[in-house]
C-alpha cells in the first residue's frame, strides 16, 4: 500500500495485479441529467452497483448524485456513462 486515508477511507496501491485499469473521464463538462454508476461494497456486500443522474455538478469538486450510497460504500467509484471514472464517492 502506497498511501492510506482512514478519514477520507480511501487508498492507493500498488502491485503486480492482473487487472485492467479504469479510465478516467473528464469532470469539467459534467451537466445536470447526465447517467452515472456507483459501484461498492456496502456492509460488506462487494461490488453493489446502483444508478442514477447528476443532480448538480456546481464545481469540479462537489459532484451531487441521485444514485443512493449506503454506509461502507464511501472509497467506491463514479462512473460516467461511458464507464469512465469521475469520481469516488463518500
């Protein structure tokens, strides 16, 4: 493990994985409307996925979404329409 964030509950590893990466999308355009995945791992439920839309994207910081998160998936991805990355979700 590279680095750890208890408070954030987010890391960054390192390995010798047989993985293939996400990509990762741009966040500057993100509009109102727009269809975006949730995936992760609630009460240890691994890889719970749910949908929904921007709500709001005020900021390339604060992205607000109708797809619900439960308790113990925060550190779970945000995917775009076309499965890139846009954020983590808490």
């Amino acid at each position: 493990m590279l680095i750890f964030n208890e408070n954030d509950d987010l890391a960054i590893i390192s390995g010798n994985f047989e993985l293939n990466p996400l990509k990762i999308g741009g966040i500057s355009n993100l509009k109102a409307g727009e269809t975006i995945t949730a995936i992760g791992s609630p009460k240890g439920q691994l890889n719970t996925v749910s949908t929904g839309v921007i709500s709001n994207a005020d900021n390339d910081y604060d992205i607000r979404i109708t797809a619900p998160i439960s308790p113990g998936s925060s550190g779970g991805v945000l995917l775009n329409k076309n499965g890139k990355v846009i954020g983590i979700t808490f």
